[in-house]
C-alpha cells in the first residue's frame, strides 16, 4: 500500500513537471490518466475535522471524552488521514505547547496482538508502527499512540507505538 501510494505521489509530481509543450505520448497520457484519478479520489474523501482537546487522559477516558462530545477517537485508515491528522496536531495548542503525542482509537485490548479500531470493531489494516512496534512492553502496552517517535536513531518520525493505555496522553477526537 504504502508502495502504491509513493508511486502515485511520484506519478503526480513528475506529470506536474511535465512542459505543456511536450509532445504527448501514450506514457505521458496514462500518468495523466492516473493523476486525474488521484485527484478525483482526494477530492470525494471529505476533509476529516478533528478536535484535540488541550488536557491528556488515559486512553479509556479519551475514548469515553470523544463520546461525551459526540465525536470518537481518532480512526487511522490511510496515508492520507494520517497526514491530516499530523498537520492538525501541528496547528494544535498540545504542539505549541512542546508536545506530539496523542492516542489514536486502536488497541488490542480484546485480543492481544491483534489491534482493532475501537469505533469501527475493524482490523487496523493500514498501519505505520515505529521501528520494532508493537512490542508490548512488559507486556502492559495495548494502546496506540502517534506521534515523532526516534527513526533509526537519527531521526524523528511521525509513527505509531502500542502503549500502556493507563499513561496520560493528549488524544484526537474526530467527527463521524
Ligand atoms: C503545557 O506543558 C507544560 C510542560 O510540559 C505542562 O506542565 C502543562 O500541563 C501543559 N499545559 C496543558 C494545558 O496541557
């Protein structure tokens, strides 16, 4: 998936770079083609709008605030939501105030190392778990948490790590 998703945005940049004055030939209409189409897709997902409360709680009480609001804890479905998510998290107050972390609503609390959404009873098919995770850490961690995570120790990277759903945690409620 994430393969496929790479070679889309690779598709759509190399075809924007395209000079008008180019010749078409039938490669350059396919990407065309293809580009099109990611468009269409990006346009038909309606834009998620998620709320990020400015207190952190366990991950049942997230779960149970999002409720009581009306809204859920954040499902993570694709590369796409994902990314928005991020770019809200950036615009947040929790960032501005030196944090990145937040739980997301999965976990393998019914059935360990399986991990499902806990809003939709789903499989978590597309994932992004940091190097080495899950690991279940002493094996207390069932909750998943996002956030800049140490990337092959150079580096930070926004990924996904299971976590002890009792630690206190930002969270992201999403409409649905
Ligand atoms: C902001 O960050 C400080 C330092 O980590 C923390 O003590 C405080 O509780 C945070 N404020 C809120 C509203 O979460």
């Amino acid at each position: 998936m994430q393969k496929v998703i790479a070679l889309l945005v690779i598709v759509a940049v190399s075809s924007s770079l395209q000079s008008p004055v180019e010749t078409e030939s039938q490669t350059e209409m396919q990407l065309e083609g293809q580009q099109s189409e990611l468009k269409s897709a990006a346009e038909a997902v309606p834009q998620p709008n998620f709320v990020i409360p400015f207190f952190t709680a366990n991950w049942h009480k997230s779960v149970e605030y999002c409720n009581y609001l009306g809204l859920r804890l954040v499902v993570i479905d694709s590369k796409e939501k994902e990314a928005s998510l991020y770019a809200a998290i950036m615009d947040s107050d929790i960032y501005s105030n030196g944090s990145n972390l937040v739980w997301v609503g999965a976990s393998d609390l019914a059935d360990e190392g399986s991990f499902h959404w806990h809003a939709t009873g789903k499989r978590v098919v597309y994932s992004n778990w940091a190097d080495r995770q899950p690991d279940n850490g002493e094996q207390i961690e069932h909750c998943v948490e996002a956030g800049l995570h140490e990337y092959h120790r150079l580096s930070m990277k926004w990924q996904w790590n299971d976590r002890d759903c009792k630690a206190n945690r930002y969270f992201v409620c999403e409409e649905y």
